[in-house]
C-alpha cells in the first residue's frame, strides 16, 4: 500500500528543515520506506477534507490504506514499530527507546518551541525583555539535564533509535539561537544525527519543495 505524508505547500521555516514532515520523512528514509507527499496549503489545512484526517488542521498525516494518523510523534511510533531498524529488538531497550520518543516531545521541545513563539510574535511586546531569558533558563536546565545523561556515548540508550530521531529533531530548533554552542557533547550529537544518510535524504526532500514554491516578493 502507498504512504502518502503531508507536508506545507510553503514551509514558514525557510527550508530549514524544521517543519513537522521532517521527523515522520527521517523515519520513513531510516527504514527504508518509499512515499509520497501531498502538499497542503495554510488554507487547504483549515478545510473540512482535511480536518478529516487532522481534527486540529496542522500538517503531517500519514496514510496507508485504511489507516490515517496524525501527529509527528505518533507517526514515528508507527513507522519504528512495524519496521525494523528504529527501535532495539530486546523488550527492555525497545521500551527506553519509547521513553527517549515521549523525553523528547513532552519534557525537551516545550520550552524550545515557547522560545520560538515568543521570538516570532513577542518581540515587540514590553514583558519580552524579561520572558526570553526566564525561557532560556528553562531550556539551559533540560540541555544541561541531557548533556549529563549522554555524556561521552553516541547516541541516548546503545544504538540509533526513534528516541534519538525525535531528540535530534527538537534540538536543531535551536541551531539559530546557538546555545546548543555551549553544550558540545549535545551540538556534536545533533551533528551525527544530521550526517545520517536517511536525514541528509528526508532534509533535500523537504528543501527541494521550498525552492520549487513560488515565494513573495
């Protein structure tokens, strides 16, 4: 059966790869899946045929058949759990790979994408002079708290895993704000995340959709 993914007619990051296609693309690439992609534009999102696959109108889904998902992070649970090459064989690293899946996205990304938001729409307001350094304390905790746990090994729990994946994912967010700069073990092992040849594959997909969009003036 195809896959088909969606991802932004017009990504808003730029080509940066930052967009929540480029996990759901990484995994497919990891195990070697073929799919396809079907564009959606910011209005297309908010319609009913989407919201159909999506109740909240955010991109990706992910179909196969009978089965529509939506999610990043669930698809990625998808994808590792019916295809080798994403999560341990052994029960117990295959259950603290899922744990890294949920660190990254529930305890890692909050404060991350709250800096985000506030660089984007908070700015120009007057309490942002004192949100953003409240905001990056939070981040420095959860990165000192990983850089700790990693310390001198590869990746999070013995061999690339999901957990790594979505990790990786979250962290290039903050590329931009060079903080991860003040972590060298976290930067180097975003570095080795991004050599992978399935990221470096999932990464030219998605840029070559912001180059071939027509962009404004």
């Amino acid at each position: 059966m195809t896959i088909t993914i969606t991802a932004f007619e017009r990504s808003p990051d730029r080509g940066q790869g930052l967009a929540r296609d480029m996990p759901v693309r990484w995994a497919l690439e990891e195990v070697g899946l073929a799919y396809e992609v079907r564009l959606v534009s910011f209005e297309a999102m908010k319609e009913p045929p989407h919201r159909a696959a999506n109740p909240f109108g955010q991109i990706p889904t992910y179909e196969e058949g009978e089965l529509t998902l939506f999610e990043s992070g669930a698809i990625v649970f998808h994808i590792a759990q019916r295809r080798s090459g994403l999560l341990p064989d052994d029960a117990d690293a295959r259950d603290r790979a899922v744990t890294w899946m949920f660190a990254a996205l529930s305890t890692v990304e909050p404060p991350i994408v709250e800096r985000s938001m506030a660089v984007i729409f908070e700015s120009d307001k007057p309490w942002a002079a004192e949100r953003l350094p409240a905001i990056d304390a939070r981040i420095r905790t959860r990165l000192h708290e990983l850089a700790d746990r990693l310390g001198d090994a590869e990746w999070l729990d013995g061999a690339f895993s999901a957990g790594d994946l979505l990790m990786v994912a979250v962290l290039r967010r903050l590329h931009r704000s060079g903080m991860l700069d003040e972590y060298p073990g976290l930067h180097a092992y975003v570095a080795r995340g991004e050599a992978r040849p399935a990221f470096q594959r999932a990464f030219a997909d998605q840029l070559a959709v912001f180059n071939a969009a027509p962009q404004p003036d």
